[in-house]
C-alpha cells in the first residue's frame, strides 16, 4: 500500500485527483475514502497553497500537522480502542496514551512559548536598533 501512495505522490497532482474520480465513478464509497485520505493526510492543503512539496517539513512525509489530523480523524471514526479482553492490559494502555497525548500537548506549548518568546526578543532588538538610529536632518525647502 506504501508502495503505491509513494508512486502517487511521485506523479502528484494529477495522480491523485485521477483515482479520487476514477474510484468515484466506480464505487463511490471508496472515492470517499480516498478523498478523506486526501484531507487527512494534508494532501488537500498542499494543494490550496500550490506548493505539492510544501507540507514536507519539520518531521515526516507530510509534516506534523497532517498526521495529527489523520489521527483525529481516525479516533472519531473508530471511537476507544478495542478491548483485547485483559482488562488490566487496555486500562494501562489508554493510561499509557493519555499520558502521551498530555506530554505531546505540554510539549506543543512548550514550543509555542519558545518562539512566541524569540519573536518578542527579535523584536525588541529591532525597536532598540530603531530607536538608537540617529535621526536624518529635516529636509529643508527651497
């Protein structure tokens, strides 16, 4: 299946909106599914700026922010994980998981502050670079 999306990707645009409408006409269903897999993984925002290879950045094929949509999205549809039927075993893997998704989110805002907190000092830089300007003489009318 990686095999075939990673060939897609490779002849891009057209590619892809060829099998959302092909698998549309023939089973509708599944143009639905790919078209989810489109907006999930972030394809679809690749698209609205024109830039095909523009969500490759930071980590991964398609950027953080794709994956964590596909997640989202992929946790709504399948709701809690299934039982495997050791009830001990699924309550310390949704503990487990929570404590994850709470160290990613403290992380994420860890990061936001960061630059938020480099933005300000750049900032400040520059309103101090700007003020110790010396000022140019007023240009004098003839």
């Amino acid at each position: 299946m990686g095999n075939v999306i990673g060939r897609l990707d490779d002849m891009g645009k057209p590619a892809w909106l060829g099998l959302m409408i092909l698998s549309f006409i023939l089973f509708w269903p599944v143009g639905l599914a790919v078209l989810f897999f489109l907006i999930g993984s972030g394809r679809m925002k690749a698209w609205k700026h024109d830039r095909w290879h523009g969500c490759r950045h930071e980590r991964g094929e398609f950027g953080e922010r794709g994956e964590d949509r596909a997640r989202e999205m992929f946790r709504r549809w399948m709701g809690k994980a299934p039982s495997t039927g050791n009830r001990a075993f699924d309550e310390y893997r949704d503990e487990t998981l929570r404590r994850l998704e709470d160290e990613q989110k403290e992380f994420r805002e860890f990061l936001d502050r960061l630059r938020h907190a480099k933005d300000k000092a750049e900032f400040d830089q520059f309103m101090n670079d700007r003020r110790n300007q010396p000022n140019p003489p007023p240009a004098q009318a003839t």
